[in-house]
C-alpha cells in the first residue's frame, strides 16, 4: 500500500496520462473520419471527459485501473484497417511521448534548471514518466480490450473468430490473474518501453541543458 505523499506524488501522472492516452484515440479516430468520440464529448483534454472514478483509485492504490474507453465506430474508419491500427496505437503513443516529456522535466527539475529544486517536484516527475510507461507496457498486451489486441486481432489468421470469442469471454480473468498472482513478468516489457523513451529523451536532455540558463528560466 503506497503511503499518502506517493499516492499525491502519483496523481499528476495517473490523470495527464488517462487524458491524454483517451483524448489521442479521439484525435486520431476523428481524423480517420469516425466523429462518435467528438459527439460523446471525447475530443478533449478533461480528465473529467475520461477518468473512471473506480479505474483512476486502482491504479493509485494498487498499480491497475483503466479509463473510460473512447467508444469508435470502426465503420466510419477511412479506410477501416488503417485507421483501426492508428486509433489503438494513438494512446500508447501519446503515453511514450509524455513519459519522454516527463523524463526530461525530471532532468531539469533534479539539476535545478526549471527556477526551483525540490526533491518532491523530481520524484514526482519520476514517477509520471513511470506511470505513462506502465500504460504503455500494458496497453500493448495482447488481451481485449487493451490496445495491442486490437492491433494483434488483424495479424490473426482467417477463420480465428472462436479463438477471438474466447479471449473477449476469458480476458478479464486473465488481466486479474497477472495483477493478482504476477504470474507473468512483465517488467522486460517496462524496461524495453523506459530504454526507449531513455534513447529518444538523452539527446533533447543534452540539447536543452546546453541552452543557456536565463533561457530555461524565462
């Protein structure tokens, strides 16, 4: 059980990063040409718009919880495979550009370049990148409804519709068994995503802190 300070710490990270993951599969289902998210009210940044009250207290207190899932007519979708594999990629696209985002903020923040140093405002930063990380390790798992399946459902073979059945019947015991038991390790997954976002976040790292420190502080 975190304690209170890490459950505050967490909050900045747990909200930007449902936001943002729901408002990205918004975006990109409504430029595919499917507006059913913006008539729900999905094509925005609220975290009102997105969090599931329930999902959002999970993942704080226990390290799994979920959004309110951005409903896409797949129908609408121009053309439809395209736009199906874009829409699910979106969200965890969106999660790796923030954890790299917070990478480099807690960067600044540790070496004391944002105006004001405090070990609090650096865990925090730490922390969102990790969380945005989480998302996007997870979300790419091959389970319905997480995201990966419905990338992962048109690499399947014709005549797999049974196989498909079963995995949208068995899924949420199976997401409960990994979370409960940790019977399938997933850190080699996080780790990927974080030397990732790490290899994409050194070189901005560097060319910001070259900038001069008056600039940074403006």
């Amino acid at each position: 059980m975190p304690s209170l300070q890490e459950i505050v710490m967490a909050v900045p990270g747990v909200v930007i990063g449902f936001a943002f993951h729901e408002f990205a599969h918004a975006l990109v289902a409504t430029w595919f040409g499917d507006d059913t998210p913006r008539l729900q009210g999905r094509l925005t940044l609220n975290p009102l718009a997105h969090l599931d009250p329930i999902g959002t207290v999970l993942l704080l207190l226990a390290g799994f919880g979920w959004a309110k899932p951005v409903m896409v007519n797949p129908n609408r979708l121009h053309p439809r495979v395209v736009g199906e594999i874009a829409v699910s990629l979106a969200g965890v696209t969106m999660n790796f550009l923030l954890a790299v985002l917070f990478l480099l903020l807690y960067t600044l923040a540790d070496l004391g370049l944002l105006g004001w140093y405090h070990p609090v405002l650096s865990e925090t930063f730490w922390i969102a990148m990790t969380m945005n990380i989480f998302l996007v390790g997870f979300n790419l798992l091959p389970l319905p409804p997480l995201d990966g399946f419905r990338v992962a459902v048109h690499l399947l073979p014709r005549g797999s519709e049974r196989l498909i059945d079963n995995l949208y019947r068995f899924s949420p015991l199976v997401l409960t068994v990994l979370f409960v038991t940790d019977i399938l390790d997933l850190s080699p997954v996080y780790n990927a995503v974080y030397r990732a976002v790490v290899w994409v976040a050194t070189p901005l790292a560097k060319l910001i802190t070259a900038l001069p420190v008056g600039l940074l502080n403006m």
